[in-house]
C-alpha cells in the first residue's frame, strides 16, 4: 500500500494521499441536528409519534416521524431535489437518524411512497401540531410590537396571499395503439390561472404571515385555483387565536390583502369575524354610487405624490359607504385614489373613466387613527409581503415538488414553514440585542391644524343633495324570487326546486351552494342576478341528467336567474320643501396628530445569519472505539401474535425501527454553539441579564 502514496512538498506546503475513506460532511448537518434535538427537547417529537397516523397498505420498520425527520433536513438543506439531498446524505444517515434514536434511514422511494399515503386527516392532525407549537412557542412581541396609530393605539398586522405553482406537460400520443394515459401530476396539479407563470397545469397555494415577526401562521394548498374563501376562514381563525396568545383583542388585528380577495364575497366574512382589514378592491361598480359620484365632484380629501412618479394622485375618503345590497355584510370606509390618465394603454389596476384612473381601497379602520393617506401607506406595505414570498423562494423554496399527490405535497409544506420560523426564533435567541427596530411610517400631524374626521385636512365643501325615497336615483327593489324553468325544462328541475338562503345564496336540490356571478338589468329596470354552481359539482352529481338539459356539455354547470322587481317610487307630498346638506356636517372628532410608528423584528437578517453562521462552522464526526462486551447465550421465544403474523398497534410498530444499542459509537462535535442557542435548543428558560 505504501507503494501507491503520493508526497510531496512544494512552497511549504504538503500534500500526502491517502486510500483511506473519509466523505465530505454537508455544510447543513449541524442545522439538522439542532433542529431535531429542538424537536425532542420540546415534546414535539413525542407529540408527533402520538398524534400523528398514516395508515399505509404495507408499513414495513418505518413509521411518521422517521420521514418528517427527512423532510425536515432536507428543508434545511435547500437543495434542489430529492435526488440531489439523499446524494448528499448517504455518509450521514447514521448520525442524522441517531438524534432521534432512530435505527435505519428510509430510501428515497420509501419516501415517495409513505407522502402518496398521506391523507386528509394526516395532513390536519400535522398542521394542528405546527399550530400549537407556534402558539406555545411565539416570537414574544413586546409592547410597542406593531403598528401605532395616530393617537397612540397599537395594531397587529397580517397578511394573506396565495402563491400559484405551475407544470408543463409534455404532449403525448392517446392513440388506442399505446398504453392509457396517466399522468404524474393528475392528483397535485388541475387547470387554472397561472398569471405569468408559464404551465398548463398549477397549484395554489394560501399563505398567512405575521407582518411584524414574519412568521408563518399556515398554508393551505389545492389543486388548480385553490379554495381562496375556505382558506379566508381558516386564516381569520387563525389570526384570532394568534392574537389571543399575545394577550391581545381581535379588534386589535389588521388583515391586509390585495385584489384577489376584493369583492363582497371574502370582506363579508372578515366583516362578520370583527377584525380590521384593509383591501384593494376589485368592485368598481362602487364608483355608481350616489355618494360616491358626489365625493368625486368636490376637491379631494389629500393629493399625494411618489418619488418614483411624476403623476400625483387625488384622494378621497368616503368614512361610510351602505353597501349591503351589493352582498357587503355591514358599510365600511371606501378610499378613492384618482389619477389622470396619461396613456391610453389597458391598465392593469383600477378603472378608467374619462380622463381618470380610479383605484378603490375598503378598510373599516377608524378615520380618526387613520387617515386616506395611511389607509393607501398602509396597504402600500403589502410589498413586503411579497418581499417574504420571494425570500421564501430563494432560501427554502416551499413549492419545490416532494411528492406528486397533493396531501403529500401539503405534508412538506407545513415542514418547511415550521423550518423558516425556527431560523427565525433561533437567530433571535442567537442575537438578542438586535431584534427590535422602529420605523416612522407616516410623520406626525401638524398640532396647529388637526384634521377634522370626516373631511381629512380638506376645505369648504360644495352643497350635497341627499336622496329622498322618491329619487330615481336611488331605486327599490322587491324580495328575491327564482324564475321559472326555461322552454326545455320539462321534467327538470325547476326554479321552485331551489331556495334562496339568506339572500345572499341558492341551494340546489341536492344541497350544494350556488354563489352569485352576474348582476343584470332588464329594459323594465329589474334586477336580475345570475347564480351557478361549480362544473366539477355539477358533472358529478348523480341526478345531472334531471337539472341540465339534454343538449348540454355541462362545462358550465347549472344556473340560476333570481330576479328582484323594481319597486314604483314611493309619493312624496306636494309641499315637502327641498332637503340639501350644506357642507356635509363634519363627525365632531378631532383626527389625531401622533406619528404612525411600525415596530418588527429584522426576521430576514436573523434567518440568514444563523443559517449562514452555522454553515461556517464545520461538523466533526469521530467514531468511539467499542469495548468487547462478553458473550452471553440469550434465548429469544416467538410470542404467538408473532408466529400467527397478527397486526401489530401503533406503539409496536414505532419501536421496530428504534435504536437498541445504548453504547456510544460516533461522536459529533459542533464548533461556534453560543450558550444563548443551546439554552434556546433545550427549550430553557431566557436567563436575567442580572443573574448572568
């Protein structure tokens, strides 16, 4: 063997070889490791073994937390691929599966199989385990944590978005001459709208972030467009009890969302769960409103302009607009921004009328604490959200496919969200001293000149005619009633065959709900709204054949026409004098004149400075030499369960692939550990710096 070394020395240096072993140790080993000692110390491990089940068709030695120990590491990792993770881990499977006394390491078809076996139920029992933990365990947030108002009163932001994740398929041959076509990506992907992304098929996903902390709350995905509305709820949900845990009210919260949700159907639930929002929204049929066209005639409340445009915009501020027979729960606060129109190109955001381009904004923040021009600051800081979006896909890329079933799919997301709010609160506890940082969001007020609530700092106001019960402007319309069925109906479900439930939906025949897609008007001046099901309902439901015609494809599903006739105006007496407003009569509370101050954690330089310190420190594996141990005959007896192969319980096939060996056998060391990070990694508690 001495024969085949090469050394040698050259400029002080040398350089032998060697044939001896030694792999390469990944620079995310020691991450890993800490991540899973966090999960033993903290009960999360046994809390996972406990409560969460997959049942598979052959469960082989390998139970649920032998897999999300490798999900976890490999979200730590931020490799690309799967292929390219186990590449990396196959010269440390042992110690990687020993931190949780684990004996062997799943392949990487093992794995792909155990995620296609995941189901519903698995995938909730983990996001209840990922949202006690968040509740147990938060980001603690200090008093000035948040958002304050101008006269002193604190706010929590959240925010809501979805993510859309596309796929292209390849074109292949369906003739009767090949195989049956059947696609990897049925199950995870449908069609939808993919926005810029290039795919035929997409994914959609639902995210939920804490503005200040920058901590994940959840993430709901579904195949194709997703379930925007369901996932809406759930956030609201979510967002309550997260407030709860920081000894907050609900009416302390702020969800901040962009035009997706801009419609009556998603403000009317977050109306109807009393916390603030503030939404672009995407219903300019608003701008017909009476009050609104009135608002629009008188000089605007505030006239801003960005540094990064030459065009100023105008503002108005409606405090309260009655929209309930639009679909809108209860009024709410409307901010117009208008902007001349300085090209004719088709604009992307907003509605062009004339010479104007209008933008409108719902909030239901109070307009003394918040004028138009914090309203349109604050939604303006939705950027960084999608500032988060997009560090998430550079560092740990969440929509990276693991599995090509979309419960497995949803399994490794949540995993990787809980890795990003662990970098989070480790670098937290890795540097103290640097976690808090204020931000003057908007200067404070004049003190000479306090704004008056209801006209934000804006002059004499021109005369503003109210409607009066007879105006034509202002029209009534009749209960709801579901027309009759069409010329080919016979034998067919028929309009007397759905209800109209609290009018604002329809239920079919066979219970599912219809939501509304159009509002028409007749010559007579009728209302006449449009209500229809989804098509994926309609083209599985058994009793298609008695509600569609015969001659139709269904791709549309079954609709409704509801009609609400317009009512004649009601008499006025003859001598009844003219009723107009005179400068509209200002609320008698002063706006407040405190600066808007915006109080969170530097959540990106502490992720990336705990990822990046570790990865400079290397690992140091060292095998111990094992002491001979004495032989000793042992007798080991068949039980009969095990000779007549019976099902084994839960605990019995956890312990199948449980580490026997007590001795010592590989000793890792872990260089540049501060003491703040290990009394955060054995869960103790934060020393006084007195004590110290």
């Amino acid at each position: 063997m001495s024969d085949h070394k090469l050394s040698f020395t050259l400029a002080g240096l040398e350089i032998t070889t060697t044939e001896q072993s030694n792999p390469v140790i990944p620079t995310w080993l020691a991450e890993a490791l800490l991540v899973g000692q966090y999960w033993h110390q903290s009960g999360l491990l046994a809390r996972l073994q406990q409560q969460v089940r997959v049942s598979r068709g052959r469960m082989g030695r390998y139970e649920v937390c032998d897999f999300v120990l490798l999900l976890l590491a490999y979200a730590v990792s931020g490799v690309e691929t799967l292929k390219l993770f186990f590449e990396q881990l196959e010269s440390i499977k042992p110690v990687l599966m020993s931190v949780w006394k684990r004996a062997q390491c799943p392949a990487a078809a093992t794995l792909s199989r155990f995620l296609a076996a995941v189901d519903e139920s698995a995938v909730e029992q983990l996001r209840s385990l990922f949202e006690a933990d968040l509740l147990e365990h938060p980001i603690e947030m200090a008093a000035a944590m948040g958002l304050t108002d101008r006269i002193g009163r604190r706010w929590v932001v959240f925010d809501v978005d979805g993510t859309v994740k596309a796929t292209r398929r390849r074109a292949l041959i369906t003739a009767s001459t090949h195989p049956e076509l059947r696609r990897r990506s049925r199950h995870a992907y449908a069609p939808g709208y993919g926005g810029r992304k290039r795919g035929d098929q997409v994914r959609t996903r639902s995210t939920v972030a804490c503005a200040h902390t920058h901590e994940w709350l959840g993430t709901f995905a579904a195949p194709g467009n997703g379930t925007h509305k369901a996932d809406l709820a759930r956030a609201c949900e979510l967002v309550k009890r997260y407030l709860q845990t920081q000894g907050l009210a609900v009416v302390h919260g702020i969800l901040r969302l962009d035009g997706l949700y801009g419609s009556a159907s998603y403000v009317s639930p977050i109306q109807q769960a009393k916390i603030a929002y503030a939404i672009r929204c995407r219903d300019y049929h608003l701008l017909n409103e009476p009050i609104v066209q009135a608002t629009l005639k008188q000089a605007p409340h505030a006239t801003i302009a960005y540094p990064d445009s030459p065009h100023s915009r105008e503002l108005f501020d409606i405090p309260c607009l009655d929209s309930t027979r639009r679909g809108y729960h209860e009024p709410m606060r409307l901010v117009v921004v208008r902007m001349e129109r300085f090209d004719q190109r088709k604009r992307a955001v907003g509605k062009c009328q004339g010479k104007y381009i209008h933008e409108l904004f719902l909030t239901s923040l109070p307009i003394e604490q918040f004028s138009a021009t914090d309203v349109l600051n604050l939604y303006n800081g939705r950027g960084g959200f999608e500032q988060t979006l997009s560090q998430e896909d550079s560092e740990q890329d969440g929509d990276r496919c693991c599995s090509w079933q979309a419960q497995g799919q949803s399994f490794w997301q949540i995993l990787n969200q809980w890795v990003w709010n662990w970098r989070i609160r480790a670098g937290a506890a890795q540097s103290p001293e640097g976690c808090g940082r204020q931000t003057e969001w908007s200067p404070a007020l004049s003190d000479l000149t306090p704004e008056i609530a209801a006209a934000d700092g804006a002059g004499p106001q021109p005369a503003v005619p109210t409607p009066k019960a007879g105006d034509s402007s202002t029209p009534c319309y009749g209960t709801m009633t579901v027309a009759d069925g069409w010329a080919k109906s016979r034998h067919k479900y028929a309009g007397k065959d759905f209800k109209i439930i609290e009018d604002q939906f329809v239920e079919c025949p066979t219970g599912h709900r219809m939501g509304r897609r159009e509002i028409r008007y007749t010559r007579r001046g009728d209302m006449q709204m449009i209500f229809s099901v989804n098509p994926r309902l309609c083209a599985t439901c058994p009793v298609k054949q008695h509600c569609l015609s015969d001659d139709s494809k269904g791709t549309n599903g079954r609709r409704i026409s509801v009609m609400r006739a317009k009512l004649p105006p009601m008499p006025t007496l003859a001598l009844e004098p003219e009723i107009t407003v005179i400068a509209q009569a200002p609320i008698q509370t002063l706006q407040g004149t405190q600066a808007l101050i915006w109080t969170d954690i530097p959540a990106s330089r502490l992720r990336r400075e705990i990822r990046e310190h570790l990865r400079q420190h290397q690992a140091q594996i060292e095998p111990k030499p094992l002491e001979p141990q004495p032989l000793q005959p042992v007798t080991s007896y068949l039980t009969r369960s095990q000779r007549a192969h019976r099902r084994l319980a839960w605990a019995e096939r956890l312990k199948r692939n449980q580490s026997a060996s007590q001795t010592l056998q590989v000793s890792v060391q872990l260089f540049g550990i501060s003491p703040r990070l290990v009394d955060f990694i054995n869960c103790l508690p934060v020393k006084d710096s007195a004590s110290s």
